[in-house]
C-alpha cells in the first residue's frame, strides 16, 4: 500500500513539472493555441504559430516570438487586455503573451516563459533587482473607468500612466458589473479576463488583462510585471468582456470587473503573482455634494496602496464634485471632512474644514488636489507609525460667484517703536469687482521684547501659518502623533485678517519633544543645528471681514534706533 501511495505522489510531481514545455524544447514552426476572452465571461482559442526563440535579452530571460490567428486578430492584431493570454503547445502550456511592437502590421507578439512567470512567487520575501527587458513593449492595459471628468479625469490619467503598468494604456469608459448581474466567482482558470481594481462604487477604476496560469490559489496574471513594486496588494477579480474594438492606432477591449475574489502578492519581472481567496484592504468613502440645490451622496472604496492611494482619493473626490457642478463657472467651495485611522489598534480621528474662494474658479481645483494629495500623503509617507486609514467622510458646498478682498497695501506711521507701545497698522484691501476699504488693527508690543528689527506679517490664518512653517519648518514638524492630531484638527479662519509681530527665540527638540522654554545655556549638550534651536513667538491681533481675505504683506518693525541712526 504504501509503495502504491509513493508511486502515485511520484507520478503526481511528474506530472505537475512536465505541464509545461521550457525554453530548450520550443522550436520554430511550432504550432498552438492561446486562450483570451473576446466576449463575455469565457475565454476563447486562437491560434499561435512559434516563430523563434530569442535568448538572453537580459541575464536568465528569454522571449518567445509568435505569430496569432483566427478571433479576428489578423485584422486587429494584438489587443490591449491580452497580457497574461496563456500559450499552449501540444497540449503544455508555453506562457504568456506579454508583449508587443506599436504599429505592427501583423498580430506578432512576444511570449514570457511560463517557467519564468512560476518564479515569482519566490520573490515575495526576497525582491528581485532584475530590471525591465526593453526589447519589446508591454501590451498596454486597458483601463475601465466610469464616474470621471473634465479635471478629474485628467488628474488621474496623467497619475496613472506616470505608473509601468498604465503607462501607455488606453482610458475607456465603462462600468462595474454588480453583484446582482454577474454569476458568483470564487475562482479563476487560464485565459479568464481579470481586472485589479482600484476604485469600486459609484466611481470605478480597473485595469484588465488576462490569467495565464493557476494552481489552486496561486494565480499568475499579464506577463510582464504591474509596476515593479514588488510585494504588493491590490484588489483583483474576473472581468467580463463586451467586445473588442479593433483600431489601426491600438485594439482594445471593453469590459467591466465583478466584486473582488483575491489579491495580488508580488509584482515581478516576468508576471503579478496573486492569491484566490485573500482579500486587499481598501479604504470606504462617502462623498455629499450639495450644489445648484440638488444634494447626492457618493460611495466608494479606494484600494490601500500607498504609491496610489493619495491620487485615487483626490481625484475621486474632485471626480464627485464635479458630477454636480461646473469647473470654470464662478464659485466659492467649502469642504469639511472626517478622517478615522488607526494606529497600534486604537482609532484615532481627524476632522476639518478648508474653503476656496479663488478667481478664476479652475484655482480652486488645483489648490484642492495639492492640499488633498499632501494631506493623504501624511498617513502612507511618514517617519512617525504606520497609520491606517479605517474611513473617509467629506462633505462638499458649492456656494455661487466669488466673494474675496486682496491686501493691497498697508503702512505703520512710525520709523521706531518702543517697547511696550500700541502699534496701529493700516491695511488697505481691493474687494473682487468692488471698491477699496481701509482698516485699522491695533496690536500691543511686547514688554520684555528687545531692541532690533522684526517683521510684521499681515495675511489670512492658513497664509500666516504657511509663512511660519517655512521660517521654522523644524518647530512645525510633524513628530509624533499627537502632532499629526493638533495640526490634521487645525481649523484656520480665511475670513480673518491677521496682523502678527513674529519674534524668534530659543527652544529645542530632543527626540520628538518640543521643548520652547529650554534654557540656552544647556543646548551645548546637544547637537543641534542652529533651526532646531528656534522657536516662533507670536503676537497677533485679528480683524474678522465678511468674505475670504487673500494675499501676504510685510512690514518691518524697529524697536529702539535702527543701526543706522545709531552711528548717525
């Protein structure tokens, strides 16, 4: 009995090493058939005629030249969403098509070795330093997407194609299959559409290509590596197929994905290794929109990928406002929002608001993608903990035409101040499309400030704090969470007018402490660069107006004689 079982596992290896034919043992001339789907859930043969092998275009890579045909290839050629079509010869798989030439007038193609993709899965703990083989060009991906316009859908193209896998794709709208309308899967075979899937919901955003080779849950898709990330994990499913579309510039597939069935675990050089059955995190969003009196609530989920997570986000947001207004049309935007994430299992939460006013309105969206992109940069790029993002709420006011003054001028009358004495600053402000105004802000100098020149800075509450976080850029940092927590629930006033007297001092930081009353005469003791041993004092007085101020002006402020009238 037990030589029957030994015989039996023996056959068993046998058998699963000799299911593919390697590299020594393909010839020209050669004859196959590859699987992709055309239409539909299920894929479909077409045949493969071996052309040659070309040997070591980089150290242990080899392609596979071959000629397709039949599926109307011969008149599209290659299409974009075939990456990961698997190869058969004499009934054993040969690999993938992967790659391809622009403008190729016959449906030519390169094939990745099958025996090179099945490495992959080897890397997940030991990274491959292997760079791309730049002989042939990947077959572009196809990616589906629906819910974008305008700004938002450029903002997220340019992203996108700024990565490996998306860098010559072609953008086609489209939409996701739900739940209701595709079959159940729980599963993938060889020649199955498969989409990795990086914003699901209201908005969606996949990019499709085809399964090449499964054993159980171990699942190898394209090719040809995503974006040489590495260990990676994002979102995949199997994707339906409503059609091809041929083109003399690129053929492409249109289709949509299902809900997600498993994940991918390491993108490589020769193909992304993923796993059935495991699941990739992803980040819920919920967007309320209320413009021209209409009120929509948007829902997503976003996939939890640092390098994409940041892009994704901002345009999917800047995607929902703009579902319910114009972009260049005069506008004001209010924002508030609700971040939850979680650090050493304990949630932690972060809530704001941020208001544009900026003319002309097309401002107003590139300001918000800078400050978005920054903000969930925060969480994925710091020195701090890794943070996890559990939600996202926001909610979106479109307040119609523009309403802001500018700071035009503004003066002190004396050349010389005392310690002590009330400083009375004019300010001058230019209302959009309206008359000039003048005001007056009194701010009391300090007591105990010392003589020598210092600067009056006159701004909004978010313009003043800019211009103090360039100055002190240490004392502003972000060290620890509890900083991450102050300044992420910072609220700044862009109606109030600030006249503020900045005075340096001396302070430290020592590990992620800041210490602003820390005698001078012991930071010797520490290595510190002359940055890190000052500190912003502030004293300030504010002005609130009825719309939203814009603009930084300065002033110098001399206490006792200049230098100058002292030589005099």
């Amino acid at each position: 009995m037990k030589k029957i079982l030994i015989l039996v596992l023996i056959l068993v290896n046998i058998s699963y090493t000799k299911d593919y034919l390697t590299i020594d043992e393909i010839k020209p001339g050669m004859k196959g058939y590859g699987l992709s789907v055309f239409r539909g859930w299920e894929p479909e043969k077409f045949e493969v005629e071996i052309i040659d092998v070309i040997k070591n275009t980089s150290p242990s890579r080899s392609y596979i030249l071959a000629r397709l045909k039949g599926q109307n290839l011969e008149h599209s050629g290659v299409i974009a969403g075939m990456s990961g079509s698997p190869v058969y010869v004499d009934g054993k798989m040969v690999g993938a098509v992967a790659y391809t030439w622009s403008f190729s007038k016959d449906p030519i193609c390169g094939i990745t070795p099958i025996q090179n993709m099945l490495e992959e899965d080897k890397f997940v703990n030991t990274p491959s330093t292997e760079k791309e083989d730049k002989f042939f060009k990947k077959i572009s991906t196809p990616v589906f997407i629906n819910g974008f316009g305008g700004f938002a859908r450029t903002y997220l193209e340019d992203f996108l194609r700024s990565k490996n896998l998306f860098s010559s794709s072609i953008f086609i709208e489209s939409s996701k299959i739900s739940s209701g309308e595709s079959k159940s899967f729980s599963d993938l075979k060889p020649g199955d559409a498969v989409a990795i899937n990086l914003i699901e919901g209201d908005l969606n955003v996949q990019g499709v290509g085809t399964v090449t080779y499964v054993n159980g849950k171990d699942v190898f898709i394209f090719g040809h590596p995503m974006d040489e990330a590495g260990k990676v994990s994002l979102p995949i499913s199997k994707a339906y197929i409503f059609t091809v579309i041929p083109s003399s510039y690129l053929s492409f597939k249109i289709g949509a994905s299902s809900e997600p069935i498993g994940k991918t675990v390491y993108d490589g050089q020769n193909a992304v290794y993923c796993k059935l059955g495991e699941k990739a995190d992803m980040v819920p969003f919920t967007v309320k929109v209320n413009a021209n009196n209409l009120t929509r609530t948007y829902n997503y989920r976003i996939a939890d990928n640092r390098d994409y997570f940041p892009y994704l986000s901002t345009s999917s947001i800047i995607a929902s406002l703009l579902n319910q207004t114009g972009y260049s049309d005069d506008k004001r935007v209010k924002i508030s929002f609700l971040i939850q994430f979680l650090k050493d299992n304990k949630i932690y939460s972060i809530s704001n608001e941020i208001f544009y006013s900026y003319y002309p309105s097309v401002y107003n969206f590139y300001s918000l993608a800078n400050d978005l992109n920054a903000f969930f940069s925060i969480f994925y790029y710091n020195d701090i903990s890794d943070l996890k993002i559990k939600k996202c709420e926001f909610e979106i006011n479109i307040i119609p035409e523009i309403d802001y003054y500018v700071i035009d001028n503004a003066e002190i009358k004396q050349k010389n101040y005392s310690a002590g004495e009330r400083l009375n600053i004019k300010v001058r402000l230019k209302r959009y499309k309206g008359d000039y105004l003048n005001k007056n802000i009194t701010l009391k100098i300090p007591d105990n400030i010392r003589n020598g020149q210092y600067n009056i800075i006159i701004a909004n509450e978010s313009s003043l704090l800019s211009q103090l976080r360039a100055a002190f850029p240490y004392y502003y940092s972000i060290n620890n969470i509890e900083d991450l927590i102050f300044w992420g629930n910072y609220r700044t006033d862009d109606k109030k007018l600030l006249c503020a007297v900045i005075v340096p001092k001396k302070g430290t930081i020592v590990d992620d402490k800041k210490l602003d009353d820390f005698p001078e005469i012991y930071s010797g003791f520490f290595q510190l660069t002359s940055d890190k041993t000052l500190f912003p004092e502030i004293f300030q007085n504010s002005l609130s107006l009825d719309a939203a101020v814009f603009g930084t002006f300065r002033l110098t402020l001399t206490i006792g004689q200049s230098k100058t009238e002292q030589k005099e």
